[in-house]
C-alpha cells in the first residue's frame, strides 16, 4: 500500500510538473510572438522617421532653392 501511494503520488507530481512545463512554454511562445512584433513596429517606424526626415531636409532645401 505504500509504494502504491508514492507511485501515485509521483504520478501527480509528473502530471502537475508537465501542466507547468506546458503553461510556461505557450507563455514563452506569446512573449516571443509579442517581441518580434514590437521590434518590426520599432523597425518600422525608425524607417518612417528616417523618411521623413529626408523629405524635410529635401523640401527644406527645395524651398531654399526657390528663394
């Protein structure tokens, strides 16, 4: 009856240990889907304040140009 119940009892450990494992695997899929995510956001809007910036400085100088 003893190794009966510590069987058991190992089995519920293996069993909550590989619920665990599992929950903190598809947190670490999101957290990983969530920073690709936000870094292409950051690349992107770098990329559009690069742009922007360099059709400032044309239009700056354009404007300068026709003064």
């Amino acid at each position: 009856m003893v190794i009966y119940s510590l069987n058991t009892r190992n089995d519920d450990l293996e069993f909550d240990l590989e619920n665990t494992k599992g929950a903190y695997e598809e947190r670490l899929q999101l957290c990983q889907e969530q920073l690709e995510l936000m870094s292409s956001s950051v690349k992107q809007q770098k990329s559009n304040n690069y742009l922007s910036d360099d059709l400032n400085k044309g239009n700056d100088s354009k404007a300068l140009n026709v003064r």
